[in-house]
C-alpha cells in the first residue's frame, strides 16, 4: 500500500534526482519552500537513514579529495515521488472541484 510522504521527504526526494550532499538539500527545502521549512541536520539526517533503510535513496561512493558525502534517489524512491504527486494532484482538484462552485450533493459525496 501506498504511504504518503512528510513535506520534508517529498523535498529531500526531489533534492536526490540529482546527486547532492546533504548540504544542498537543505538549501533546496529551504529556497523550495520560500523558507518556510529549514531542515536541522539531525532531522535531515534522521530522514536519510530511514530513506536508505526503505532503499529509496542511496550514497554514492566517497570522492578520494571530499569529505562530503553525496547521495542519489534509487528507482523505489522515484517511484514513491510519483507516487506522491499524483496523490498531491488529486487533492488540489479535489479541493478545486469542491471549494470552486460544485453542487452540494458533490461537495457531501
């Protein structure tokens, strides 16, 4: 079955369609979501684990002169992002369909 998706694992999983270290995915959240939501490390982190636990994201191999650790998005997590916006989708026309004007017996359908 289908899970949705925390705001901040949508953006983490967007962030990974590229290979990135967590650095940049916090600048990503940050600047997507017009700095409404800045990621702790901790929680970034935290998220990751549980992300490559799922196997939906995994790290890359270490470059021999960085210290920085790069991640990327696995086919299972691509697909729990498409997932995702078809189901971000459905709300919004749903929202759409019954805040814009449809008949009372739609709206309490």
């Amino acid at each position: 079955m289908y899970q949705a998706l925390t705001e901040a694992v949508y953006y983490i999983l967007l962030s990974l369609l590229q290979p990135m270290h967590g650095y940049g995915i916090m600048q990503n959240v940050e600047k997507w979501s017009g700095g409404r939501m800045r990621l702790a490390a901790g929680t970034l982190y935290g998220a990751m684990n549980t992300l490559m636990e799922k196997g939906w994201i995994r790290a890359l191999p270490e470059k021999r002169d960085s210290r920085k650790k790069e991640y990327v998005i696995t086919d299972l997590g691509r697909a729990a992002l498409e997932g995702e916006l078809v189901r971000l989708k459905e709300l919004v026309e749903n929202g759409n369909r019954i805040l814009g004007g449809g008949s009372d017996e739609e709206s309490c359908s």
